[in-house]
C-alpha cells in the first residue's frame, strides 16, 4: 500500500529505473540511460528512509521485464551456508552463486542464463574442502553444475557454445577425478583439477577462459596459471581472498554480458540486467561494491545495473580511499534525473577513489503535502472521531517523525484507533498499540520503531559486546547535549564494565549509521530523540531513570569547568537539566535574578534553559503559563514563572501552541518591559519577534532538528 510513498516519479513508465533498465514496468522499451561506463548507483539515507523498500519496489515492478535480482546483504544466510567449508566457500561466493542460480531460472524475454566463466572460478576453489579427497571435491564442483546446465528456453549464441563444450569438459574432468589418487595436499587436487578440466576443453573455450583468468594478477596471460592463483588467493583468506572474490563477481558479470552479445542476445535480450543490494553497506555489500567500482575503474565495461543502499551521506569510507569525502554525482526523487554521467577525473590519476564512480540518490524526507496525503490515506479509520481530532493525530505524526517515511507509516498506522485529545503530548500516540506485520503480538509502536530503526540496524562496526545494550545506552544518552555531557552519561551506565564506548565513538557509529547530528542535542533527530526519551521515562516507575540522569547532569555542571559546551554557560546548562527534575521553582528564582541590566542575554539563556521535553505525567504548563496557577513572589518573579512555562511549552515541540501561545508570550514580554529595572525596554522587540514565530509554529531557538522539522511541515 505504501511502497512507493515519496518515490512515484522514479518508479514511473518514464522514470529513472526504467531509463535505466531499459524497459518500463509495463514492458515497453525505453532508451538506455548513461554507459558504456555505467555509475554504481547508490541509495543513501538513515535507517527508516524507505532504502530497501524503493529495492523492493523496483523489483516487484520490473523483475518480469528485465532479470532483476534482490540480495540482501545483512542477511547472515551465506556466512551460515559458506560456515561447513571455510577454505572452499565464503559469504561473497554463496551470494553470488544464488544471484546466478536466480538468473539461470529467468523466464522472461530472452530466457534463463548460463554461467560457465564463474563455475570454472567456483570449481577452483572447491579444492579447499576440509577433506580434501575426490569424493568431496566432486560433491563441491557438483553444487554449481547446475551453472552450466542446458536452459529451458533455447537460444541462439555463447549460450550453446558453453554448454556444450565446458559442461563436457566438466563431466570428463569429475570421471576422472574419480579414478585419481589426490593424496592428502589440497595443490595437488588443484593441480589435478586443473589438468583434467584443461585436458578436455576445446580451443575455443579455452580462449575465452584466456581472455578473462588470463588476466588474473600475476597469470601472464595464462588462464590455467589465473585459475590456480584465484584458487590459492581464496584459500590464503585476506585481501587475496578479497581480490579472487572480486575475479568472481566479475566473472558472473561477463556472464550476463556475454548473454546479450552475438546474434542470439541481439535477436532474444531486452535492456539491461541488474543487481539490488540491500544493507550494501554491511561486509558483504562493501566486498560487491568495492569489486564492481574497482574494476570499472580499471576499465572493465560491463552492462551490469547495480543498485546498493548505505545510510552514510558520503556513501561510506571505503569509497573515499581514506581522503575526505569529495563531491559526487548525487540528485533526489523530485529533481530531474541526471541525463548525463561521466566517471570523474581526479589529479591523483585514473587510480582514484571509488566514489568518482558512483550516482548518488538521497532518500528524500516527505514533504509536508505527501506527509499528510499519507496520514490521512492510513487514518481513514479517523475520520469517525471528526476533522479535528484527524487533523490533531496528522499533525502529532508529522511532528514526531520529521517527515521520515517508516515512522511516518507506523505512527500513522498505530494512531488509527488512538483517541488523541486537544491538549495531549504529541508523545501520547507513541503510547498506542501496533500489530506487527510479520505476526507477532501487539507491541507498542515506541518498542516496534526502536527494534526496527535502531535493533535491526545496528552501526556495522559497532564491537560485539555492546551489541547488547546499544538501545539502553542510546536512551540514557537521549538527555545529552555535547560530547561532555554524554560522557558523563556514558561512564556512570558503563561503569561496570571492562570495555566502553565513549562520546566520541558513539557519535562516530550514529554518523555511520545514517542519524543526522544536531549542535544541541547529541541524539541530533528530534524523531528518535522522543522515541528514546519515552522509553526512558517508562524505563522505572514514575520516571525514575528520567530523573536520575538529568540529576546526574545536573550535579555535574554545579561543579564543573566554566565551559557551556552547547550552552552559552554551565550555570545555564545546568538549569536546563534541573529544569526538567523538577527543579522548575530554582529556575524562576534563577532567571528572576539574573534579567536586570542583561536582557539580551538573558533571552538567548531563558530560550537554552526551556528548550527541553516535558516528563510523563500531569502537564500544568498552559494553566502556569496563563496564571492560573497560585504562584507565590514579586510581579517580576510571578511573570519570569509565566514566561519561562510559555517558552517552555513553545520550545518542546510536541504540543498545539498557535495563536494562544503567541498572544501569551507578546503579553508576559510587553508586561516585562514595562516594569522598573535596568534594559526593561528592550524587551518589546524581543515580544514581536516571538510571538509572530510562536504564531507560525516556528522555533523560537533554532537548531538543526528543528531545520528537520521544518521539512515535515
């Protein structure tokens, strides 16, 4: 229902997959986009951007036109089937014979493929079985036959050719192995197997096994001799390892060209083939796209689409050859599709980082108008409450989600039954009940976004022992502002452990993750910010583990270095953290004190003190901040209590102010400026300013989530 929300223009008959591909999803032929030197392209975005839903949806729309094949590369099924044979098989070699094996069932325009050139690879590398004997180095070359078997649909061209002449060759080759004593040395199966399947081919392959393993590094043109170091590289493990995995990726892509070359390709192919990697920017990923960059680089010419996701901005630090990130073709949904792509030159030569040959398509946040098409699409259900309460639930999504398209989805979707009052904490539907779609029992929708945004997607380079409480310490840290502040949160939650994270590396994993960072927040999205601070009021009864931390901080900054870090001062820093424990009554007394002779400064403290979430419970702010809430102390005092709970409910974010809001903030600053004490005056352009702000629902403090906020608007 959902799977092309904020991606319609690039899934059209006309649009960019289908110039891409070459064929619409309706069939009909479009004209080829960019190549012979084809971009990588690569979608980039942070978790719940819609990535692998746009994969999913370019293959659910063109697969029966052109062969198009999913991967996902977070899944732990090749390591699992590459784990019985370490030296013969690896995580990459079992991705790749299951992408062959998919095309060799193709039944579209064209037929199924055929793969000769990396079953020799495959059938190489089998001699590192852990046995070591024929009986086991057969039953391993037998696993790719299937490679070379005859298709279905016969054809015209190398398709014939290959079968005929290599699959003989392979069925002598494994008779003879049969009647051969190999001994216990896995050199001398290779040399065997070697020789036998050398023995039977015929000139004409064996060219073609030249062309391609003759180049292999250090094979001198002798494909025999890049056979055997393809064979050793792999068994050796580490970048020889790497190097022979990349010979076989792109062997499988000569594969496909070769099927669209000759007679028979011209007269039966249609457009171009293509491989989706989802989570590319897992090990398995990076290895593919490392291989297929560098050989483009190097001048191989395939016509191979490959599509990857990464949740890094810069597409990853392995494109960049450990420079800093440099430019890259790059373009979203709503622009024009590039019509044009060429391989950037560097200065450092033809030799330079991968990311000259990539397209970048940045996974766009909804707008404003698709945010709400969407809600409203999902909450028909709502519509039985009144346009105002679907009106409130759709403004609640687009504030608690920043226009990320998941949340989008299962906020809007778990809301659908939620009554949501006028006045209500935007954070109240984070409170409602969501089945999940792969049948599980209900959870809230906090519980299923946190496993499936943060759980599910843990920072690739994140160690193993803190996979465990990545989520918790993620929660506390939902309260830090700087590196300071989280390393202060960081030390007490890991103090009984041996290895810890500090602020530094953990800022360092969310940037890899795909988060955006924020100069005042150190959880720098506001929609995963409130996620996490939810969870973190109802960690303990009545918000315990809330309280503790902003103690924590508190207490940190009454006797810390005069240094504010993402505050003009630590006295104010602290006040913010005091403000939110229940401390609401020192920050008046604080504020009263601290406005004579100082307005301006005190207006920039008062706006980074009361920018800070509500805890759980009874919200008395509007009441305060109207007066109706007996206050004790002089008009001064009684009107900073005012003012400070009127900014306050203003900074959240999470609450209905408008006009009300407005009107209170321009009274309580005007009625400031008229009292007796030094710089009262200058209060009266500060009381226009802000309330015209509060009036259109702009941030009285600017900061980068409230620029992401801007965007869901």
């Amino acid at each position: 229902m959902y799977e092309d929300l904020g991606f319609e223009k690039l899934l059209d008959e006309d649009g960019f997959f289908a110039q891409l591909l070459g064929r619409s999803p309706s069939g009909e032929e479009r004209v080829l986009l960019y190549g012979p030197d084809l971009p990588v392209v690569l979608l980039t975005g942070g978790p719940g951007m819609g990535k692998g839903r746009l994969l999913r949806a370019v293959h659910d729309r063109f697969a029966r036109r052109v062969p198009v094949i999913h991967l996902d590369c977070a899944s732990r099924e090749y390591a699992d089937r590459a784990g019985p044979e370490p030296r013969a098989r690896s995580a990459v070699t079992e991705a790749l014979v299951e992408a062959a094996l998919l095309l060799h069932t193709w039944r579209g325009t064209g037929g199924a493929f055929t793969f000769p050139r990396l079953f020799a690879g495959l059938a190489v590398i089998a001699t590192g079985v852990a046995d070591g004997d024929r009986a086991a180095i057969r039953t391993e070359v037998e696993r790719y036959e299937e490679l070379l078997q005859q298709p279905r649909l016969r054809g015209l061209g190398t398709r014939d050719f290959w079968r005929g002449a290599l699959l003989g060759a392979v069925r002598n080759m494994l008779g003879d192995l049969a009647g051969q004593a190999l001994g216990p040395y896995g050199a001398a199966a290779l040399t065997a197997l070697l020789d036998a399947l050398f023995e039977h081919l015929t000139p004409r392959v064996e060219a073609e096994l030249t062309r391609l393993y003759g180049e292999y590094p250090g094979a001198a043109g002798i494909p025999k001799h890049g056979l055997r170091r393809l064979a050793l590289g792999f068994q050796a493990g580490g970048e020889p390892r790497e190097d022979a995995e990349r010979f076989l990726f792109r062997a499988l892509r000569e594969d496909l060209d070769a099927a669209y070359g000759g007679l028979g390709g011209w007269l039966g192919r249609v457009g171009r083939p293509a491989l989706l990697l989802d989570h590319a920017d897992e090990p398995l990923g990076e290895r593919l796209l490392r291989g297929a960059l560098t050989d483009r680089r190097d001048g191989q010419r395939d016509r191979v689409v490959i599509v990857g996701t990464a949740r890094r901005a810069d597409g990853g630090a392995f494109l960049h050859g450990g420079l800093p990130p440099r430019a890259v073709a790059a373009f979203r949904p709503a622009d024009e599709v590039p019509a044009t792509w060429s391989r950037r030159r560097d200065t450092e030569g033809d030799r330079g980082p991968l990311s000259a040959g990539v397209l970048m398509l940045r996974m766009p946040f909804l707008t404003g108008d698709q945010l709400r098409k969407a809600t409203e699409r999902i909450q028909l259900g709502a519509e039985r409450e009144g346009g105002t309460h679907r009106r409130r639930i759709t403004a609640a999504v687009a504030q608690l989600s920043g226009g990320r398209p998941h949340t989008v989805i299962r906020l809007a979707t778990a809301a659908a039954d939620h009554r949501m009052e006028t006045d209500a904490n935007d954070r109240a539907i984070l409170d409602a009940g969501l089945h999940h779609p792969d049948g599980a029992a209900e959870r809230s929708v906090t519980d299923i976004l946190l496993q499936e945004l943060i759980l599910d997607q843990l920072p690739v380079r994140l160690p193993g022992e803190h996979h465990d409480q990545w989520l918790d310490l993620l929660t506390h840290l939902s309260v830090a502002h700087d590196l300071e502040c989280a390393d202060v949160l960081l030390r007490h939650h890991q103090a009984e452990r041996v290895l810890r994270l500090t602020a530094h590396e953990v800022a360092r994993l969310l940037d890899d993750t795909g988060w955006p960072s924020c100069e005042r927040h150190f959880i720098g999205d506001f929609g995963l910010r409130q996620l996490l601070v939810h969870r973190l009021y109802g960690l303990e009864r009545d918000g315990a583990a809330w309280h503790a931390d902003h103690h924590l901080l508190r207490d940190h900054y009454a006797v810390s270095e005069p240094s504010g870090g993402a505050f003009h001062s630590v006295a104010t820093h602290r006040m913010n953290h005091h403000l939110v424990s229940g401390g609401v009554d020192d920050v008046v007394r604080h504020l009263a004190a601290g406005l004579p002779g100082r307005p301006r400064q005190w207006c920039e403290e008062l706006l980074e003190i009361a920018q800070a979430p509500y805890p759980g419970g009874a919200d008395e702010r509007r009441k305060r901040a109207q007066g109706l809430v007996p206050v004790d102390g002089p008009p001064l005092r009684r009107t900073v209590d005012q003012l400070l709970h009127a900014v306050w409910l203003c900074e959240e974010r999470t609450r209905p102010t408008g006009g009300e809001m407005a009107g209170t903030l321009e009274q309580l600053l005007r009625q400031l400026s008229t009292m007796n004490f030094d710089g009262a005056g200058e209060l009266g352009p500060t009381a226009t300013e802000w309330s015209l702000l509060a009036a259109n629902e702009q941030p009285l403090l600017r900061c980068d989530c409230t620029d992401q906020l801007g965007r869901g608007r």
